[in-house]
C-alpha cells in the first residue's frame, strides 16, 4: 500500500515515520511538493516535481501519479490545500484512493479564523476575542474589554506569515481599508498550550489525545514542548472534537488566561509539533494506515508527562 504526501516541504521526520510504518506493511511513500529543493522529498521512497497547487492542472496531476504509483492514500501537510483536497474526495475515492482530510465544512472553518470564531462561540467553546471589523474593534478597546497591544493576522493564512503586533490605534491605520482580509486579536502573552488529536476515519471516534505545553515557537510550529495532563483542557479539546466532527489529524492551539483555556487556532492536519506525540507512543502514522486497510483504531494507551520535544537544525546537499 502507498501514500501520497503533499507540500512536504521540511516536514523530514514526518515522511520518515511514513516510510518506517509503510515498509511493515509492504508499502512506500511517494512525497511531492513544488520546489525541487524541499528538503522533504529526498527522504521519501520517491518523489514529484508538481506544480503549485493553485495551478488548474494540480488535481488532474495528483491523479496521474495516484494511478503510476498504485497509491491509496493522500494527505496534505499545508493549510490552503487542505480545501482543495476536501472538494474532491469523493472523487477520489470512488476510485478507491482515501483523501486523509475532513469534510469540507470542517476544513473551511479551520482556515478561515473568523468562522473559526464564530464557530467557537456557537458551540460554547471558549475563543481568543477576535475581531473583523475595526469600528467594533475600536469600540471595545475604547470600552476597556480588549486592550493593547492586538495581534493582526491574515484571516485565512498559515505559518505565521504576516503576522503583525501593533501597541496604539494610529498602527491601526494602515488596515483600515482592507480590515476584511485580516483578523484583530489581542495579544495573549500567557502561557501557549497545544493537543494533537487522531480522529478515526471509520468510527468518527477521538482514538489519540495528546497535549503539551510549548516552551517555544519557531515560523509558526511548535520548536520545543512539554507532554503534560490535564483534565480540564482535554475536556475543552473533547467538547471541540464532538461539536466539529473531524477526522484523521487535528492540531488546536489554546492559551490559558485566568478563565480558563481560550482556543486559539484549529487546524485539521498534522501539526509541526506531531513529532513529540509519535515519540511518546502516539502513533497517527500508523492509525492512518490502518483505517486505509479498513481497519478501525483503538483507543491508545496512556503517555508519560514530563517529557521535553527539542527540534533541531540538519543539513543536506543535494
């Protein structure tokens, strides 16, 4: 059996998990991306050149080298090709090729923040305060129920990029014009929490829960963490799974504030900081892999606390 990974890009360790749990079963890896230099490829069994997923032939692409390389499986490691993929699962998989990705509700109130917001509050889960219009954001900050400094982010945007802190409403001006593509948050500076979650893909029930506390961020992922148990932020994480209905990977970012856990993000794939939960025991690889044999997942064990993930830098030539 082999699986298809898109938009590898870094995520070395990830393909190498892949590749390890796939030769148990008899089966390869095949990573594509559209930079030939992505590091991530020369660690898989094979590799594709393809072009960048906003290009009309990306899908029809993916197809052709589904059927040259017998594939079962595809996933995606990148926010914006999550939709993609989610529009054309059924597709897919009435060709027997399983799109490791929810539905595309799920994933489009993933991406874009605000509906993320929205969804939040709907469903009683608590939310980061977030903002799209600035005269309600203005409003709240002359009410004192948000102060500075605010964090502006992309509203449907990914690793960090564009990513702004600002600390007086003259800072404010320059996105005035185009306040709709950006979200206002104010700027937590506590303590940042994670919990990377399997859901599987034939009971629809929560087999991994995982959570951590990050000691330190780096482009957006989770550099350095702590396992940690808590039973007040798996309730939070638990309520959010049955309220939202994902499947496969899922990654949630929270902060703790003197109320609780606030949610910060959700996104529904592998997250940076997976690498410490399959070290401790938390194996979605193999989960995946399973559920495309059709086999269903049981509720894994317990992990240890305590532990520290320490990413580091490595160097190749190719």
């Amino acid at each position: 059996m082999n699986i298809l990974i898109c938009s590898v890009g870094r995520r070395v360790k990830l393909i190498q998990y892949f590749k390890e749990e796939l030769h148990k079963v008899g089966g390869k890896v095949v990573a594509v991306d559209c930079d030939q230099t992505a590091a991530a490829l020369h660690h898989a069994d094979m590799f594709e050149i393809v072009p960048r997923i906003d290009h009309p032939d990306y899908i029809p692409y993916l197809k052709k080298l589904c059927e040259k390389y017998n594939i079962k499986g595809v996933l995606s490691l990148i926010d914006p090709e999550l939709s993609l993929l989610a529009h054309v699962k059924e597709e897919f998989e009435n060709d027997g090729i399983k799109i490791v990705v929810p539905d595309k509700r799920v994933v489009d109130i993933c991406y874009d923040k605000y509906r993320t917001y929205e969804f939040l509050l709907a469903n009683d889960i608590p939310p980061v305060p977030t903002y799209i219009d600035i005269n309600d954001l203005k409003n709240d900050l002359n009410h004192k129920k948000i102060q500075f400094p605010l964090i502006i982010k992309p509203r449907n945007g990914s690793a960090s990029i564009g990513i702004y802190k600002v600390n007086c409403i003259e800072e404010l001006e320059p996105f005035k014009a185009e306040h709709q593509d950006y979200i206002f948050q104010p700027y937590m500076g506590r303590e940042e929490f994670g919990a990377d979650c399997y859901i599987d893909l034939l009971s629809k029930e929560a087999t991994n829960v995982f959570l951590k506390r990050k000691l330190n961020m780096r482009a957006g992922e989770t550099d350095k963490s702590i396992a940690i148990k808590d039973p007040m932020l798996k309730q939070v994480v638990e309520r959010l799974i049955v309220a939202l209905r994902p499947v496969g990977p899922i990654d949630i970012d929270f902060f703790r504030t003197e109320n609780g856990y606030s949610v910060s993000e959700i996104n529904p794939r592998f997250g940076g900081g997976y690498l410490h939960a399959h070290e401790m025991g938390q194996n979605f690889v193999e989960n995946i892999i399973n559920n495309i044999r059709g086999e269903t997942n049981s509720i894994a064990g317990e992990y240890e606390e305590g532990s520290t993930m320490v990413k580091y830098d490595h160097v190749m030539v190719i």
